[in-house]
C-alpha cells in the first residue's frame, strides 16, 4: 500500500477478488481455499486483497469475504455465509463471518458442498451447467456449527501414503481430530503435526498403555501396575511432550471377550488402571488431554464399574455392538440395542462426561499381513507404490460405500443420540486405515463427517451433499 493505492493493478470490479484480514495459519489456509474456489471456475488470476487494499478501491466489486467475529457467531468453529443479491452497479458479495479461524475454514467448505457444487449443475443440462462465478449468484444464507466437538479418523501411521493428502481431505471435509497409532514416534511427526494444525485438524497420538490382545499381564499385580506406570511416564516424558500434539491415545487390556482377569472384572481393573496412569500424567502435565480407549467387549453391562474414572480423561469406546461399530457393515442385527447401549455409555459420568467412540465398518487393516514397525516416516511414500494400491483401495471402497451408505440412517441414529447427551464432550471417529482416502473420495467417510457436524441433516440431504461434489472413487 502507498498513499491508498494498490501497487502494480487497478481493481476491476467485474472481477471476483478474495478480501481478508491479518489472520493466522488457519485463516491463511482458508484465505488460500477461497482462491483456489473461485479461481477453478475463471479465466482470470482472482486476486487476494487485504481489507485495506479493498476499502481503497470503494469496496466496490465481486467480492468474497472472510472475516473472523466472535460476537456475531458465538459458537466454536461455527460460521454464517451471506450470498446478498447484485448491488445497483451489478456487483455481488459473498461474507462469511465466523467465531474463528476454524469456522472460516469449514464456512468455505460448507460453501462448495452445500452451494456451488448444488449450483452448478442447477436445471441445466450437460452442455449449458451454470456460469459459477461469471452469472449472478443465487441469493443464499447457512450458518452452522458443529453439534460434535471432536470430529475425525483413527488409525495406524504407517498406512497413512501421504499425510498431506489424507489431512487434505480430512480439512475438506470440517473433520477435526486426527488419532493415529504407531509403534514408535514417527521421525516426521513435528511435520505433520504442523501440516495438520494448519488445515484446523488436531493431532492425539496413541501409545502402548498395556494393550496386548494376548493379555499378557496381570493388572491386578501392583508390581505390574508400578511398572507399567514407569514405562508410560518415562515415555511422555522422554518423547511425546515436547512434540506439540494435541492429547495422547492409550489402549489398555480391554480388547477381548473375557470378562475378568484373574477372577477380578476387567471394568474395575481397568478404572484402577486410568486412575492410577492417567491421574499422575495429568497431575505432572496439567495441559494434556488424555483420551483412553475401551473395548465393550470386555465391559459389557459392568460399565457402571467405570464411573469413578478422573473426569479429566476422555473414555473412548469400541465394539459396542452391531454397526456402526462393527468391521463388516451388514451387520446390523441388535442395532436397537446397540443405541441404547451407547446413550448409556454417554451418560456414565453425568455431565462430567468425556465420551467417544470409534466407528468401524469403513476400512481396516488386513491384520493377516500386519507387521509391527520400528521408527519410520509416515505419510511420505513414494507416488509409483501410491499408485501401485489404488486399484486394490478403490476395489474396497466400492464394498463398503455400498453397505455403508445403505445404513446411512443407522449411523445418523447413533450420532443423534451422542449429540443430544449431556456428556461434557463428544468425540465420534471413524476407523478409516489403509483406504488411500489421501487419493480416493468414499461417500460414505464424507457422510459420517457431515453427520458429525450436523447429525440432524436429513438422510437425502446429507447423500446429495456428499455426492455432487463430483469427485468419484
């Protein structure tokens, strides 16, 4: 700026220009997903104006607007797009206004899926789609936030391809959470730490805490409790603190059908276990979120033996019965049961609750080649071996695309009721591993995520939402 002239170019009105503030990584994300909205569909370079330069033209022209404004959303990551008729020189603007930088994020999102991608195929035929950005846009107004506070995907690191393109899509899709479980710390973690933080996606790494499927250890042993408590605080301590994530996963000694362990039941061994591990960590490093993940399996109707967990800790909760949690999508029998059982679950510890879950049913692991892995690189493969498993990944999609997406109102059902708890705090993840999402575009992960932020969306609305934005497997 000099004397309130823009350098190099006069403002052409006609234009669509992307108008932002001085914001953060977050809002410069979003800033960068305006511009690559608007450029796609013109044949001239959109500019980027700050608000200065913009008022210096008359804030006059085509304009899309980001601004960040507490007062006027007062919901966390929550947004308003604002699509006002052309003004009396024919200019339109576009304004989203939200609580954060997060809330921009997902706002530009929610206007390519919910708006342009509707817009551009609206009542014309193939050879005459709608002039996105070059006729006068529709008249259009959403604001929304999210009825789930922690909204993404679980998995292993080393089936992560290309940690770029996987966060990408979580971003892209308002998912916010990010739960991956690796053997050692990856040697790129700060990394992708970084790279998701800058798309509004939240980083919690998981670590042994003494899970073994095998079982083999005895939680009633002090001994065994007193090393174990070494070893896990040794290990934060020595190589996860200080790597900026953003809460760390353990698993312990639920996964099984038993019941007890030694003759003592495994929900009250596992309560002794939390309390005694998870209390210390979180007494030495205030700060940190612990999610802690519990298998049903093992659990069952003892549950009321977890109420006495540190309501500190958020209880992450798998296998609870037929699908959503289960891996093959059609099987659905005793889901009514399965609802009941999760708003149960959700109500263990009141309105202190931190309640999760982890969804299955998308894509796994084929545990018949799992291999355990020393220290590695994740997401940073090479493109020939990411094409190499495509046709293999979109093959598996196809599958459970198809069962998922038919199940779609069970899925809206359980979520539903996870929103309308009274719990504290609400995690919904979905298992998704292995399925090269970085490359691949299923509905039904999209379907889960728009469920996420908006579990009351109707089921029709929700699948023409994910469907048109005519990205396939």
């Amino acid at each position: 700026m000099e004397g309130k002239q823009m350098l190099f170019k006069t403002r052409i009105p006609s234009e669509w220009a992307v108008v932002a503030g001085n914001l953060g990584e977050v809002g410069q994300t979003a800033t960068r997903r305006a511009f690559y909205l608007i450029q796609k569909y013109v044949d001239y370079r959109v500019d980027i104006l700050t608000d200065e330069e913009y008022a210096a033209s008359g804030n006059d022209g085509n304009a899309l607007i980001l601004r960040v404004d507490a007062t006027t959303v007062p919901h966390n990551e929550g947004y308003i797009i604002n699509i006002t008729a052309p003004d009396e020189k024919g200019y339109q603007k576009i304004e989203i206004t939200a609580h954060d930088e997060a809330g921009l994020l997902w706002g530009i999102d929610d206007l390519d899926h919910h708006y342009i991608c509707h817009l551009r195929y609206r009542g014309r035929i193939a050879d005459g789609y709608f002039g996105v950005f070059k006729e006068v846009m529709p008249e259009f107004r959403r604001e929304s936030h999210p009825k789930i506070e922690y909204r993404g995907f679980w998995t292993w690191g080393y089936v992560i391809y290309d940690y770029r393109g996987y966060i990408d899509y979580m971003s892209r899709w308002k998912l916010n959470t990010l739960i991956i479980w690796n053997d050692f710390v990856p040697v790129n973690i700060k990394e992708v730490i970084s790279y998701a933080h800058s798309r509004g996606v939240k980083v919690i790494l998981g670590y042994s805490c003494g899970w073994d499927t095998s079982i083999n250890l005895d939680p009633g042993d002090s001994r065994v409790t007193a090393k174990w408590h070494e070893d896990v605080m040794n290990l934060y301590r020595e190589q996860y603190k200080d790597l900026g994530m953003d809460g760390v996963y353990f698993q312990a000694f639920t996964e099984t059908s038993d019941m007890e362990i030694g003759g003592r039941s495994i929900a009250k061994l596992v309560a002794d276990w939390i309390n005694y591990i998870g209390g210390d960590m979180l007494d030495e490093f205030p700060g940190i979120e612990i999610f802690f993940g519990l298998h049903a399996t093992s659990i069952k109707d003892r549950y009321g033996e977890l109420d006495g967990v540190d309501s500190r800790i958020h209880l992450v909760w798998e296998d609870c019965g037929s699908y959503p949690y289960e891996y093959i999508p059609d099987n659905t029998n005793g889901f009514e049961n399965t609802l009941k059982y999760t708003g149960e679950l959700a109500g263990l510890r009141g309105e202190n609750e931190r309640f999760g879950v982890v969804f299955k049913g998308f894509t796994l692991l084929n545990w018949y080649k799992f291999k355990h892995h020393a220290r590695l690189a994740i997401g940073e493969a090479d493109e020939d071996q990411i094409e190499a498993l495509l046709p293999d990944r979109r093959y598996k999609w196809v599958h459970y695309n198809a069962s998922c997406l038919e199940s779609t109102d069970l899925l809206k059902a359980t979520i539903e009721r996870i929103a309308s708890s009274k719990a504290k705090t609400k995690l919904v993840t979905i298992l998704t591993e292995d399925g090269l999402i970085e490359r691949i575009h299923p509905q039904c992960a999209a379907v889960a995520a728009e469920l996420m932020w908006e579990p009351e969306m109707d089921v029709k609305k929700v699948l023409r939402v994910t469907s048109e934005t005519g990205e396939r497997i």
